[in-house]
C-alpha cells in the first residue's frame, strides 16, 4: 500500500484498493478501529463521484458540477485524459452542464468523448456508439434535430447490423431514435418504432418488465400528438397500475405515470380528475424532494392544468438514461 502511495498517489483506484485490502485485514485481525479509519478514507474519495450523481438526482445541479469538476480533475492527473474512467466522469459532466442549460459546453465535451472513443477503441464499438447517443440528446436540446436524427439512424443500423434487429441495445436504439423523430412531429414514423419496440419487449421480457413498461410509457405520448387520447390513457393506466404494484405509490417512476395520467385526462376534458392527480403528485413531490426541485415544479405546472408540451413528462425518468449505461 505505501509503495503504491508513494508512486501512485493517495487516491489513484489501485491505491484505494490496496487501502481497502489492508483494511479487510486490520478487521481480521480485530484491529477494527483501524479499519474503519483506513475505510473512512477509501470511501471518502470514492463517493464524492456517488455524491455528484446524487445532487444530480436532487435537481443540485451546481453542486453535482462542484463534485464533479473536482473528479474529474484528479483523475486526468492520476489515469490521463483518455483513461476510460476519465471519459466516464467526462460524460457526467455534459449531462451536468445540460442540466444547468450550457449546452454548448455540454456539446464540446461530448464530441471529445466521442471521437476519443472511436479512435480508441473503434466506430463499432459499444461504448462509442453509447457515446454517439448522448451526444445525440444534447444535438436535440441545440435544437440541431436534424444532426440528432442522422446520428441515431447511424447507431440504430450499426446495432442492427452487429446485434441483430431483436437484440436489448437495438431496442434502446429504436427507442432513442423514435424521441429523435418526435421532435421532427413525425408521430406516425415514431409510433411503428415504439409499437415494434413493445411487442417485441413484452414477447421476449414480459409484460412488466421496467423496459416494456418504459417504451409502453412513450408509446402513450406518441398516441396523444396523434389525438388518440383514449389509447393513450388506456396504456397509461396500465404503466401507472405495474410501477404502483411494483414500485410502491411513492416510487419517482410511479408519480410520472400519474402526472402523465392527469395529462390525458386534461386531454380528455376530464379536468376535476386532472386537477386531483396532479395536486397529488405535487404534494407528494414536494414531501419527498422539496419544493424547489425540478420535478417538483413540473407537477406544479401541471396540477395548474396548464398543460402545453409534455414530452417532458411522459418520458419522463427514462431520460436519465445514457449516463447510467
């Protein structure tokens, strides 16, 4: 441990390692004081990357920038710039930034990502196709559909290609590409891709699993932009009933489902209904997050039955996606 302190530094991950082992031994040897000093340590410099994503979660988005700025500073010190830990925290970083709205900031880290990825390991490769994704997502908050559209095609063929039409990532890649082409109002090119997506999903995982819940979820706002509220609120329900059976009524998955819900139902004229389940969620919302959070105040916009775009929120938590890969 001390050499790889001293030639390493006291916080390079084989460093950590190395402590943690010798605090696994101090217990053995009922040295437990000592232990728990030498893993105090190691935990401390591990979470802080746990913490930031936690902040992020939390809607505190400076804070996670905070955090994050600071790992990502020592580990280009300790692993260089192209270490794959390195590019990992990179990628949190643009999610960060997009969620503060610097989205050219989130960008220019994307990019560099990205093309670091296809060099290193290749343009085929997983983890540079999971990097094409992301980058993606913040074309779209550019307003740059277009890029966003060629992009996702590109890695939608690629896995098809390489996976075979049926396979989880060509899904996710359909998934994905479908959001593209919603942004483009092209519904009708969305809902074949989602409708795919589900039967496939419900055929292969089952009914209620969280990837046929979640594409069923998108495939409810699809149905609304087309004006057919009444299949959106009949698989709504559906979404909402699983995650409320499975996840508990106070699960942030269950709440979106019901925000969703009272949506339709303010598509559907049903507006005391509306008014209900959108106070609901507020409240419940605000128990558990504040009243600040992100969330939060979209469930307060809506409870108003002021409902204007809500892509936000029938897709709701399945866009922390690809940084959690």
């Amino acid at each position: 441990m001390e050499s790889r302190e001293r030639l390493l530094g006291p916080e390079h991950p084989n460093t950590l390692s190395a402590q943690a082992n010798l605090a696994f031994t101090y217990t053995k040897l009922g040295r437990y004081l000592d232990a728990e000093k030498l893993m105090v340590k190691v935990m401390e410099t591990k979470e802080r990357a746990y913490l930031a994503f936690t902040y992020t979660m939390l809607g505190r988005y400076l804070d996670a920038e905070k955090l994050v700025v600071g790992v990502l500073e020592t580990r280009e010190r300790l692993l260089g710039p192209e270490h794959p830990k390195t590019l990992s925290v990179q990628a949190h970083l643009a999610f960060t930034y997009t969620n503060l709205g610097r989205y050219l900031d989130a960008e220019k880290l994307m990019v560099k990502v990205m093309e670091t990825k296809e060099r290193l390991l290749g343009p085929e490769h997983p983890e540079t196709l999971n990097a094409k994704v992301d980058l993606a997502f913040t074309y779209v908050k550019l307003g740059r559909y277009s890029d966003a559209e060629k992009l996702m095609v590109k890695v939608m063929e690629t896995k098809a290609h390489l996976l075979g039409s049926e396979h989880p990532e060509t899904l996710n890649a359909e998934v994905d590409l479908a959001i593209q082409l919603k942004e483009l109002d092209r519904y009708q090119e969305a809902e074949r891709l989602e409708v795919h997506v589900m039967e496939t999903r419900e055929r292969r995982l089952g009914p209620e699993h969280p990837k046929t819940v979640s594409v069923q979820a998108h495939l409810a706002f699809t149905y609304t932009k087309l004006g057919r509220y009444l299949d959106a609120e009949k698989l709504i329900v559906k979404v909402m009933e699983t995650r409320e059976r499975l996840l508990g009524p106070l699960h942030p998955d269950t709440l979106s489902a019901q925000l969703s819900l009272a949506i339709v139902y303010e598509m559907l004229g049903r507006y005391d209904d509306a008014k209900r389940l959108g106070v609901q969620v507020m409240t419940t919302r605000e128990s558990l997050l504040g009243p600040l959070h992100p969330q939060t105040l979209n469930a307060q916009e809506s409870s108003g039955c002021e409902i204007v775009e809500a892509k936000d929120i029938l897709q709701f938590s399945d866009q922390a996606k690809g940084y959690s890969r």
